[in-house]
C-alpha cells in the first residue's frame, strides 16, 4: 500500500541518488582542476628554467615575464 511514508522514503532516495551524482561530478571536476594546477605549475617550472638559462647563455637578452 502506497502511504505518506512511502512517499517520504522514495522522495528521500531521489534526494540521495541525487546527491550522490552531484558528489560525483564534483570529484570529477575537482580532478580535473587539480590536473590542470600541476600542468600549470610545470608549465610555470619549465618557465623559470628556461629564463634563468636564457639569462645565464645571453646577458643581453631580455625576458618579458608571461604572468
């Protein structure tokens, strides 16, 4: 027999499911987000590698920074 508590606990399960789909999309765009910090970062290293070099071979040369 279909009752207002049956009603309450199918509600509550679609909260659930819900819920749980949105934790998903949420850790996968936290994954996402933390790929691209680390590309960032080595992007960022490589960077400062190259114009601590390119000061280094050619004193004269001027290096504009990017960011």
């Amino acid at each position: 027999m279909y009752t207002r508590e049956t009603h309450n606990f199918i509600s509550s399960l679609k909260v659930l499911r819900h819920e749980t789909n949105l934790n998903k999309l949420i850790e996968f765009h936290m994954e996402q987000i933390m790929t691209f910090k680390n590309a960032c970062r080595k992007i960022e290293s490589t960077l400062h590698a190259t114009k601590f070099l390119t000061n280094r071979t050619d004193p004269t040369s001027t290096v504009v920074p990017l960011f």
